[in-house]
C-alpha cells in the first residue's frame, strides 16, 4: 500500500511542470514568429540585407513655359507722315521733293517710285515708315528712304574723268517726333561734289 502511493506521488510531481508552461503564441497569417531566425541563403547566394529599401525622390515640378505676349494692336488711328527731300548743289537753287503717305499705328506704308534717265539708268525714290504712337502723345517713326538724282550732265560729262554722274542716298533711321512739329532727321553730303541733301520728317496723329 505504502509503494502503490510512493509511486503515484512521483508521477504527479513529473507532471505539474508540464502543465505549468504557457501555450506557445501562434502567429497570424502571413506574419514570422518573434524568435524566428532569418533563413539561411542557399549556397552560392549573397546574403539578403536586413536594410530598409532607398526611398526614390519624387520628380520635381516643372514650370510650364510662360505664354507668348501678345502682339499690340495699335490706337485706331491714322499718322500722316511727311517726307521733305532738299537737295542742294553748291550755288545752285535747292530742288525739294516731298512724300506724303497715310498708315495706322502699329502698321507700316511704303512708296515705291522708280525713273529711267538717259546715260544714268534707274534713278529710285522709295520710302517706308513705321509709326507707333506713345503713351504720351509722342510718336515714335522709323523710315527707310532710298533716293538718287542725276547730276545734270554737261556737254563733256561723258569723256571728262572725275564728273559726278549720280550719287546715291540710303538713310534707315528710327526717331521720335511731336505730332504735328517737323524734325530734320538726317543730312548727307556728296563723297566727292558739293551735293548735300536733307531729310525732313513730320508726323501728325488724324483723330
């Protein structure tokens, strides 16, 4: 009787440690128990690194192109534009010549005048101007004028060396004017003769 209790006593105490230990904590799907040990790499694998991946910057914003300025229109109005052409030559009296043309603010006219002279040839009187009108009043002007007249030709002109046949004028220029006021834009002398010319220029605002 004594040996049956001896021997069911020892069988209880073995068993008590047993059930004393907690229950092992199972994971949730799809996460690694805590204690869990990285798997080994296969061999001929470089080991997998623990670190976090390099975030990517974010692409910077681009600023879109500014639009193109628009074209300015222009007041609607007209300018007259006078053109005033003195040609002097030594003593002799003064030829003057005058262009006279109609063009909108912002906007550009032209005249276009061509003579053929025997024993010179083409003899040009072209012209074109661009006016603006400014925020004072003013006006601003740029012209081209091209012009030419013959010398008069003496009666030895074509065998004597040195005679002055035809000189030719070019002036391109961009000034600004009072409307109304003539302006002395530009005069020019003859490379060789006595010849000067000069360019008057008037503008006028028609309201």
């Amino acid at each position: 009787m004594l040996h049956r209790t001896a021997v069911l006593a020892a069988l209880l105490i073995a068993t008590v440690p047993i059930l004393a230990q907690p229950p092992t904590a199972t994971p949730p799907p799809g996460q690694a128990p805590r204690n869990a040990q990285p798997p080994t790499p296969a061999p001929g694998q470089p080991p997998r690194s623990e670190q976090p991946p390099t975030p990517v910057p974010a692409p910077r914003a681009t600023t879109p192109p500014a639009p193109a300025a628009a074209r300015r229109e222009g007041q609607p109005v007209n300018i007259k534009v006078e053109f005033t052409i003195t040609d002097q030559r030594g003593a002799a009296a003064a030829v003057k010549r005058t262009l006279t043309l109609l063009v909108a603010d912002e906007r550009t006219g032209y005249i276009r005048t061509q003579s053929q002279v025997i024993q010179v040839g083409s003899v040009p009187l072209n012209v074109d101007a661009s006016p603006t009108v400014l925020s004072d009043g003013k006006i601003r002007l740029g012209f081209n004028l091209q012009y030419d007249w013959p010398a008069p030709l003496e009666a030895n002109a074509a065998s004597t060396r040195g005679t002055v046949v035809s000189t030719s004028l070019h002036d391109q220029m961009s000034v600004i004017l009072e409307s109304g006021k003539p302006l002395v834009a530009a005069q020019s002398a003859d490379p060789i003769g006595d010849r000067q010319v000069t360019v008057e220029v008037k503008a006028t605002v028609l309201r």
